[in-house]
C-alpha cells in the first residue's frame, strides 16, 4: 500500500497505475480483515476499492460483507447488487448464497 501511494502522482498515468495497483491489494486486505472479524478494518478498505474502481465486483463484495459483519444490512444488500451488476454469469454463485444470506439475516433482526 505505501509503495503504490509513494509513486509520483504527476507522471503521466501515475493515478491509473497507482489505482490499477492499490485496487487489488486493499481488496486482498478487506479478506484479510473479514477473515478475522475486524469488520470495520475490511469496510475502510472496501469502501475504497469501490471509489477506485467503481465497476469491479470483487470490491462491492467485499464491502457487502463487512457490513454484513456489522449487522448493516440493508447496506450490505444494496453493496452485494451491485456488485452482481458488474459479475459474469459464470462467476455469480459465490455471490448469491452471500446475497441470499444477508436477505436470511435481515429477516431475523
């Protein structure tokens, strides 16, 4: 994460690379942080992969299902549709049964 803020931002294509490359990690660290229950840790950093590459689902899923570990989850299911807008057919089933989830809990509340 700090190598790819430290670049140069008036290079040219400097913020695409810099996108391109924090995208991809902060996503891999909003795992990381769900994976261990710190919910709001995986929400921060979703949140971002959702400002910096607003048409990649991994990001939105990730965002869905820290808010779902927050109980938020009208949030939650609206982050978990739209990543389903930007997923391939073939690539959907992961994201349902969360979807299918979050609509179960909100039932329960």
């Amino acid at each position: 994460v700090d190598l790819a803020w430290s670049r140069p931002l008036w290079e040219p294509l400097a913020f695409q690379n810099v996108r391109e490359e924090l995208a991809p990690i902060l996503s891999n660290r909003s795992a990381a942080n769900l994976s261990l229950g710190n919910y709001v840790d995986a929400l921060v950093d979703a949140h971002v992969v959702t400002q910096l590459k607003k048409d990649w689902s991994k990001g939105w899923f990730r965002k869905g299902k820290a808010l779902m570990g927050l109980q938020r989850f009208d949030q939650a299911s609206k982050a978990l549709h739209t990543a389903l807008l930007y997923t391939e057919v073939n690539e959907r089933e992961s994201l349902l049964e969360a979807i299918k989830e979050c609509s179960t809990a909100t039932r329960n509340v």
